[in-house]
C-alpha cells in the first residue's frame, strides 16, 4: 500500500469514527440512522445525472449492498442501544478485517502476503483488546458480532462491485442513491418520532450521513488501488479515533486499556502498509 492509498483510508477512518459517534449521542437513534442514509442519498441523487453509468454487471452488487446496508443499520442501532461507543465500536468493527481477508480470497481470488495476514491479526487483537470488558451487556456484545459479519459482507460485496463497474465514481453515487429506500422505511415507519425531533437533531442526522458518505467512498477508491483486505484493515484504525472519543468526549474507561490497544493497532497499521 502507498503513502497516498494509506492516508486516504486513514482519512477515512477518522470520519468514520466521527459519524458514529453522532449516532451514540443522539436522543433517537432509530431516525438518525435513517437521516445519515437520506444524508448519502440526497447528494448522490443529485450528481447522478453528472456521473457514468455502471455496467449492468455492477447493479447485482448495488442491490445487494443496499439489502446488507439495510441490517447493518438494524443491528448497529441495537449494538448502541446496549453498550458504549468504545465497546460496540472496536467489537463491530475488530473481527472484519480477517472475514473480510477471508471472503476476499474466497471471491475476488486475492492472494495476501505472510506480513499482511500478520498485520490484519495485530490489528484485530488490537481492537479485541479493546473489547475485553467484564461487564458488559451480551445482547450489545451479540449485535455487535453480527454486524461485524455484515460489514464484513458489504465490505466484499463492495470491492468486487466497484471494481467490475466500469466506473468507480458511478458505483458509489447509484450505491448511495439506492439508500433512498433505506431513508424511506425507517422515517416513514417512525414518522411520528422523526418530526418530533428537533431541527437540530436532523442536522447532525444529515451531516452523520454527508461524513458517512465521505468516509465510504474514499474507502471504497481505495480499494481499486490496493487489495481489499488490506484497505479494510487500515480502515480499521478508526477504532483508535473511536476509542479517543469515547474516553475523552463520551467519559467512557478505562482509558489505558484503549491506549495499549491503539499501540497494537497502530503497529498492525506498519505492517499491513510494509507489506
């Protein structure tokens, strides 16, 4: 991986952890989830008439994005709902990269080097860490695996879609449009709780989803410059971003668990950009 792909995804990271943490702190998190889809597809909605189409090979790969999109927001939305950012967070997000590495062999025929299948393991023993909590609530700590499963799903379904579309810039702007659907259900189906909510509240929905938006797509331009284990490994790293803010902004502990994890991340970081 080059210093230029890795500081994209870097950037990416840091977004990341940015709009999650706009959804944990927010009073409705149901709606705001549903306010950060309308974020990705309202812009997308209106650069669609300016961009490529993808091939018809790529829409199989946007339908089903949309459809495991659809349960990661379900099954994040519970994760926050019984534990901390800097739990759910590192949970979610930890044990991907190596399902992620797995199915990326198993499908886009990918063969990982010695030093980045080491490197992915730091980095997921890292973020485990991390997860070590005694107490926490199982019912967070099982939402949380199952939507690390699905990002690892989407994170696949992703790199190969954007990579047969024939134009990268189309298959992110029709990715997020088709979030229309998403935004649809989840505001329509809560109506009531989503006009109660106050204007405030439906612009950091709104700006979660432009930031959501940013990160995904500058992941997903990654992952045409370098292999996709890798890239969604680096992207990993917003658990550190995650775990600052969760111990300095949200008052969550302890903190020295978060900073020896971060040194293990950031050492599976070297490795996976040496490889």
């Amino acid at each position: 991986m080059t210093a230029p792909v890795l500081a994209i995804v870097l950037v990416a990271a840091v977004l990341h952890a940015v709009w999650n943490a706009l959804v944990k702190t927010s009073h409705d998190r149901a709606i705001t989830l549903g306010l950060v889809a309308a974020g990705h597809c309202i812009p997308a909605l209106a650069l669609m008439p300016f961009v490529p189409v993808p091939v018809a090979a790529a829409f199989p790969f946007i339908i089903a994005s949309t459809v495991i999109h659809w349960g990661y927001y379900y099954f994040l939305n519970i994760s926050y709902r019984f534990g901390d950012l800097s739990l759910i967070y590192p949970i979610a997000r930890g044990t991907a990269p190596v399902m992620v590495a797995l199915g990326a062999m198993i499908w886009a025929d990918e063969i990982l080097s010695i030093w980045a299948w080491i490197g992915i393991l730091t980095v997921s023993a890292g973020i485990l860490i991390l997860a070590a909590v005694r107490y926490a609530d199982k019912r967070g700590m099982g939402a949380a695996l199952l939507t690390s499963g699905i990002i690892a799903a989407y994170s696949v379904v992703d790199g190969i879609g954007i990579r047969v579309s024939g134009t990268p810039i189309g298959y992110v702007v029709w990715l997020f449009a088709a979030e229309i659907f998403v935004a649809v259900f989840v505001i329509a189906t809560r109506f009531d709780r989503a006009r109660a909510i106050s204007a405030k509240a439906r612009v950091l929905g709104l700006t979660g989803g432009l930031i959501s938006g940013l990160a995904y797509a500058l992941a997903l331009f990654a992952k045409t410059l370098a292999p996709i284990g890798i890239v969604s490994a680096v992207r990993e790293t917003s658990v550190i971003f995650a775990a600052l803010i969760g111990v300095y902004w949200l008052g969550e502990g302890p903190a020295r668990r978060r900073l020896v994890a971060a040194s293990v991340v950031a050492l599976g970081v070297m490795l996976l950009a040496l490889s």
